[in-house]
C-alpha cells in the first residue's frame, strides 16, 4: 500500500508540473502574439501640475544585465533574476523633470531601491538635490529606510515615514568570510602567487583573519565613504554632525527614549519629519505636492513614463559626430559574456564598432568593475588603444568601482575621472590554484607515471613541484611590472613615483586624484565634456554604444519568473537562518568559477565592495 502511494503521489507531482509547463507556454506564445499585432504604440502625453514618481526597483547599474536561458537554470544555489535600475535612464528624467514646467513635484518611492555604490548613490542624491533647488518640492515616501534608501530620502524636503518602519543606517564595512581552516579540514592545497603586500584578493582562502595590511586599506577608504555619507545626510537633514555619529554608532538610548518606538525615535532625531500610516499616504502627499481632483490623491506619473513621453532613446544613431559611451561593468573575463559581467569580446567589439563609426569622434569608457583575468583585460586595452591610434581621443570615466583590471582597461586613457566616493587602485596581481592531492590520498587515490619535462602532467591531484610554482611566481611578477609600467605611462609618473602607492592597495576617488591615480574627480558628464573637447566638438550628439537585451530575452526571463512565483519549477534553496551564509560562500566560489583567464593571472579586487 506504501508503495502505491508513493507512485501515486509522484504521479501527482509530474502531472502538476507538465499541467504548469502547458500553461505558461502557451501564455507566452500569447503574450508573443499580442506584442507581434499589438497597434504602434501611442506616445504618452504629460498633464500639467504633475508629481514625477521616481519608483525605483531594483539595484543602480551602468548598463543592464544581459538575461540568457542559461541564466536561470543556474541550479538551487542560483540567484534571483536581477532587478535593475539604469543611472542615465534616471538622471536623464531628473535632470530634464526639472526644467519642465508640466512637472511641479518630486515624489522619491524607495521602498524596492536596493541600492547601488556610493558614488552612484551620491550621483544619484545630487540629481535629486538640482531638481530641488529648481523650487519644486521633493517628498520621500517609505515603508522604512535602509542606508541606502535614506541617503536618497535626505534630499527631499518631507521625509514620511510609516509608524511601524525605521531608519537603519549601521555604517559601512568590509568583513569577508575567511576559508584557510575549512579548506584545511577538507585537505585541500592552496597555491598563492602575488605581487602587491596589499593585493588580498586572496587572503580568504590563506588566512583566518584579516591582515594588518588589508585592515589598514580598508579603514582608510571605508572612513573616506562614511565621511562622505555623514556629511551628506547632516547637511542635507541640517542635523549635528557629531549627534548623529553618537546615536548611530550606539542608538539603544535614543530608543529609549522613545519609549522603544523606532519610528518615533527617527523623528525626534530629526531624520524623519511625519509618520503615517498607509491609508492616508497618498493624502498626505496630495497635500504637499497638489492635490488632484478627487483631493484624496495626486497627479502622478513614473520616471519610466515620463522618459517614454520624451521619445528618450539614448542608443540611437545620428548622422552627427558623436561622442560614445561605452559601459564594462562587472568582473572582467575572456569571452563572451552573461550577465553583470565584462566580458573581453563583447567590450571590444563595441569598442571596435565606435573605432569605425565615421560619426563617432571620441569615446568615454565607462568603467564600473573590480577587475579580473589580466588576458581579457589586455584585449579591452588594446582595443581602446587602436581608437586612440586611429586619432578618436578616449577618456575613462569611473563609476562605483573602477579597481585592479578596471584600471588596466583604462591605463592609457588620454584622461581618467573618478567621483569622489569611487573605489579604485588595487594595482596587483596574483595566481590562485587549487589542488587536492592530500585529499585524494586521503581516501586512497594516487597519480603516478612519467612526463618529458619538470611541469607536464600537473593536475589538481598531483600538486605544484618546486618548477611549477617557480613559474607561476615568475609570471605573476612580470604582469605586475608590466601593470605599473602601463599605469606610470598613463599617468605620466615615473614606476618609482607609482610604486609606494600601488602594491594593491585600495582607494578611494579623492584620495586616487590626490596621489595622481585619477586626472581629476568628476562624473559622467564632466568626461563627456573633456572627450568632447578633446575632439574639438562644439556641436554633438551623445550616444551609449551597447548590446541590450532584446525583447525576446525579457519576455523569456518574465515568463522564468512566472513560473518560478507560481511553483512550476524548482525553487532555490531557502536554508532558513544558514541561507545568508550559502549565499555568502556561493557568492565567492562564483567569482572564483568565473576566473578564466588562460594564463592563471588576475587583476582582481575581490574587498572592492561595501556591506
């Protein structure tokens, strides 16, 4: 009887997925159909005395994930699809909002704002402090804030708040998971080749604890951003400075004072200015902004809808010079690419593409990356140096992160910016191996045999001989040589100048224009301006040179999605109050299956990020 009902009940489940299967493919093939006759899309109008709704959802990025099959079928340990919000895409409608008369408020919805690096938060709080100062006022609406969310929110002039939410701004920091003791119980062998006393790309999987070294780095640019952040919301909320550093760095007492209500605490901190709850919200904006007919709501329109109201297309082609924005985004590897990352060939083709476009007379090379495998990193430099030979002036504009192989791809840039909150440097290199032949003996497996020289017939169950290592050492140094040879040059400053400040140490965008690492601090805008100038434009179109996912690989990731929400495929795994910690080790051990560089060489900042 046992039996029986186990076959039954796994028929059952078989059938529950083929039915789902069924269904959600023939709901694609309808949605296709209807996209396919749909009538040409009517352009959206703007009424008069409308409140812009920046409703971000999703991460801040400098171009989008390219979504593939592959990509989420990743297995259990895979992550979710992203959710991402394109910069140029919000400051373009920030920025143009303002100076529209049809456009009288602001309204920050920050609720699904996963965040973004610091310097693209403060690009991105900038803009929203130039829409302000036009006179027209800014509300933050949210659930809660999370650090992130709330340097936005600090630019509006009403931050409200629902009574049951908080404002959690714990710092920033840098705490990776270190792996020697695990790998060690596990027999495995770990080989370490560096050059740079700071390059601790490594440090994870050969120590317990952090070094003295990476926690002196580490402290000096994580204080860089905090001071920024402080000094941002402090004077953004014209609260004290030294007050707020108190209560956040122990906020039990204002708290209680609060009678434990964190809500209230935040407004009698000052950071708050109104809770309330979520019937009356949109009330209680109305009242701010303007009220609408019914005077219970708002005249509202999206940031998405607004930008579709401009006709913005910011890909489009002109019979025009034009100076080109070309986006490398993510960890940097040979081939071609998937998802947030630089991938060696699609980069260089694009850069190929503006090198032969006539129209295109200067580029900016928008560099948003930790580095990675020195071989696809050499081929994107070599490709920015072709358009530099072929007269077109490139200039290298650094986002979040622009460290290690990102500043490899842009050493020869005729000018390099950095926004002050970058996080740069990390000039270093390493090789990391793996092999597990104390492993295998453990359990009774061995390699034996004969080979014609000292290195053939290395395998990961064999280990590294004396001849193997020496190469590797040897490698490992010359690209390092060579690393600060290309950014000596770039800089114009001599190896000897660049040597104490390099070694792999980490930056922040101040700093690196102090010590002569960046040109100057400025934004995507500035390094447009200097291309163009460059290029003796006057009069120019701007155009972003990329590959972005195509309708079909959007519908295709939707429809994953759907089935996902609804239980027709396999869910990841959910480990409960361990889940933190397998995605924290399948975050790294991804970044080391991503490492492919043929010749085992890397340009990699892996403490490049902040939590």
């Amino acid at each position: 009887m046992k039996t029986i009902l186990k076959w039954l009940w796994s028929t059952i489940k078989v059938f529950h997925v083929l039915v789902g299967s069924v269904f959600f493919t023939l709901l694609l093939i309808f949605i296709v159909s209807t996209l396919a006759n749909q009538p040409e899309k009517q352009a959206r109008t703007v009424p008069d005395k409308t409140a812009l709704v920046l409703d971000l959802e999703g991460r801040l990025v400098e171009t989008l994930s390219r979504v593939e099959p592959g990509d989420v079928f990743g297995g259990p340990l895979a992550g979710p699809l992203p959710n991402e919000v394109l910069m140029r895409d919000v400051l373009h409608a920030l920025d143009q909002a303002r100076e529209d008369e049809r456009i009288t408020a602001l309204v920050l919805n920050l609720d699904d704002f996963a965040g973004g690096y610091p310097a693209q938060l403060h690009r991105l709080g900038e803009a929203v402090g130039r829409f302000k100062n036009s006179g027209k006022p800014v509300i933050a609406v949210g659930e809660s804030y999370s650090q992130a969310q709330y340097l936005i929110a600090s630019y509006a002039d009403t931050v409200l708040m629902n009574p049951v939410g908080s404002v959690w701004i714990p710092g920033y920091a840098a705490y990776p998971l270190y792996q020697k003791e695990a790998l060690d119980k596990l027999k495995a062998s770990v080989h370490v080749f560096r050059a740079g006393d700071y390059k601790s790309a490594v440090e994870p999987f050969i120590r317990n604890d952090m070094s003295p070294e990476a926690r002196e780095a580490n402290e000096a640019y994580l204080g860089v951003l905090w001071d920024a952040y402080l000094d941002t919301v402090t004077a953004n909320r014209g609260i004290d400075r030294d007050a707020l550093v108190a209560t956040l760095d122990n906020p039990a007492p204002v708290y209680k004072s609060a009678g434990g209500d964190g809500a209230q605490a935040m407004v009698n901190l000052g950071l708050v200015d109104k809770l309330v709850i979520r019937p009356a919200l949109d009330g209680t904006v109305a009242g701010l902004v303007g009220a609408a007919k019914d005077k219970d709501s708002f005249r509202s329109l999206s940031y998405t809808g607004y930008l579709d109201a401009l006709g913005y297309n910011p890909t489009a082609k002109k019979d025009r010079p034009t100076v080109a924005v070309i986006a490398a985004r993510g960890q940097i590897v040979s081939g071609e690419g998937g998802p947030q990352i630089t991938a060696a060939d699609s980069v260089s083709a694009l850069l190929r593409q503006a090198r032969t476009d006539k129209h295109v007379k200067a580029v900016v090379l928008r560099v948003d990356s930790p580095g990675g495998g020195l071989a696809g990193s050499d081929l994107i430099r070599q490709e920015v140096a072709a358009i530099q030979a072929a007269g077109k002036p490139v200039v290298a504009s650094y986002a979040g992160v622009a460290a290690s192989g990102g500043v490899w791809i842009s050493a020869n840039a005729d000018k390099v910016f950095a926004e002050e909150t970058t996080i740069t440097g990390s000039i270093g290199v390493f090789s990391l191996l793996l092999t597990f032949e104390d492993t295998a003996s453990a359990v009774g497996l061995t390699q034996d045999g004969v080979g014609t020289t000292q290195i053939a017939g290395a395998t990961v169950l064999r280990g590294l001989n004396d001849a193997v290592e020496a190469l590797l050492q040897t490698q490992t140094d010359g690209a390092y040589q060579r690393f600060l040879a290309l950014v000596a040059e770039g800089r114009d400053m001599t190896v000897a100048e660049l040597e104490p400040i390099a070694g792999g140490r980490v930056w922040s965008g101040k700093r690196a224009a102090d010590l002569g690492l960046v040109d100057a601090l400025g934004g995507l805008d500035d390094a447009v301006t200097a291309a163009a100038e460059l290029a003796e434009l006057d009069d120019f179109t701007l155009r972003y040179v990329e590959r972005r996912p195509t309708q079909w690989e959007r519908l295709f990731a939707a429809y994953i999605q759907g089935a996902e929400t609804v239980g027709m495929m396999p869910n990841r795994i959910d480990a409960g109050p361990v889940q933190p910690l397998i995605e924290t080790l399948a975050g790294q051990w991804a970044r080391l299956g991503r490492l492919n560089d043929p010749e085992n060489r890397y340009l990699l900042c892996n403490r490049c990020t902040v939590q």
